[in-house]
C-alpha cells in the first residue's frame, strides 16, 4: 500500500523556537494531505487541509499565523509551529488521499514535539 | 459532516470475537464507512472501508445495515496485539474528503 512518512519522529524545541515537521508521500503523489494534533489520551484533532499549490484551509480555531503550511510539490507538504511554546507540545499526524479514486488515507507515522 | 458515536471502551478475552458497533444517524448518500486502527503513539492505521451491506477483508468485517445510519466492525479471534483505539468515520470520498475522528473505542484484550 501506499506509504506516507513524517520527519522528524520526534522533536525537542525551546519555547519561542520554530519546528517544521515534514510529511512526504513516498510512492504516489498526494495533491491533498492534512495535518492533525493529538494530545495524550485524546482523539485526533483536524488542524489543516493542505492543497498543492495552494493556500491550506484551516479548521476553526487553528491559528495560521502560528501553525504555517507549505505543500510545495505533490509529495511533500511541511507544518512550521512558529514560536513555540509549551501548550503546542504534543503528536502531530499527517496524512494524505490516496491516488485517483482511491478514498482510503494514508497516515504518517506521527511527530511528537515537545517544547521545554 | 456525518457524527459518529462509538462505546468509549470495551473489554475483551484474545480467541474471541469482538464486534463494535458505530451510530452515524445523518450518514449522507455519498459517505463512505472507514475505521481506523491506532497503537499508543502511531498514526492510525486503514482496518476497512465500506459503503453497504457487508464488507470482508483478511482482518475484519464491516457490516452495514440497509439503512446505512450505523455500522459494525466485527475482529474475530482477537489477540493482545489487537488492543488499540478504533476509530469509525465517515466521511465524503468523492472530492474534498476531509477526515473528522471521533473519540474512538479503545479496545482492550485480556489473556
């Protein structure tokens, strides 16, 4: 099947630095992925749609200025937590449609950023 | 977007047969019936996809009333390893699909 991988696996930042997590996907080509958070004990959160070539859309409540994404190719698009701080510490998930009619998605095997 | 409406928790005993069940009463007529497999720390995993009656792959089956406003995922024979939180979507398959998870059930395997 298809295969979606995230860098880095984990992360540790000081608060008020950036961290930028990449999602690829390794043998099809992804025009739609999106990102999700996951704090402990807790489902999945939608933060992002990410289109390539274009500007993502943001669930409400999910900061854009904070949380920027880039889907710069069809195999890879990057989330940036910009000044980051303790409250933004948890595993972040992206995923990505399969190809053609494929409705299935392919999720990466997570990041988890803590920030100190 | 569809709601789903999953038990928070079930308990099991490995060899037996686990079924869980998924309410999604304003299921749309394009909405497709996805769950979800998730270990502690992972990304979840694709278990099975349906849209009506009944699905079967290597791993489980899906059950999918006429009316399409709940589903079943049934786990035969489960083993410890099969103790996860599952998740049941649904969601738009044809453009735009765009993937909003529930709470999940976490299942729980006993020796």
């Amino acid at each position: 099947g298809a295969v979606v991988s995230q860098h880095p696996s984990r992360v540790i930042c000081k608060s008020g630095t950036s961290v930028k997590i990449e999602c690829r996907s390794l043998d099809f080509q992804a025009t739609t992925m999106f990102w999700y958070r996951q704090f402990p004990k807790q489902s999945l959160m939608l933060m992002a749609t990410s289109n390539e070539g274009s500007k993502a859309t943001y669930e409400q409540g999910v900061e854009k200025d904070k949380f920027l994404i880039n889907h710069a190719s069809l195999t890879l698009s990057t989330l940036t937590v910009t000044s980051a701080h303790p409250e933004d510490s948890s595993f972040y998930i992206c995923s990505a449609r399969g190809p053609g009619q494929d409705y299935e998605q392919y999720f990466g095997p997570g990041t988890r950023l803590t920030v100190t | 977007l569809a709601k789903t409406t999953q038990p928070i928790s079930m308990d099991s005993y490995e060899g037996q047969e686990v079924n869980i069940t998924c309410s999604h009463n304003n299921i749309a007529t394009n909405d497709y019936i996805t769950w979800y497999q998730q270990f502690p720390s992972q990304g979840p995993r694709f278990i099975i996809q349906g849209y009506k009656t009944k699905v079967t792959n290597e791993v489980a089956s899906l059950f999918i009333p006429a009316d399409r406003k709940s589903s079943t995922l049934s786990l035969p024979r489960v083993s410890l390893s099969d103790t996860a939180v599952y998740y049941c979507l649904v969601g738009d398959g044809i453009g735009g699909f765009k993937t909003i998870f529930g709470a999940g059930t976490r299942l729980f395997v006993k020796a």
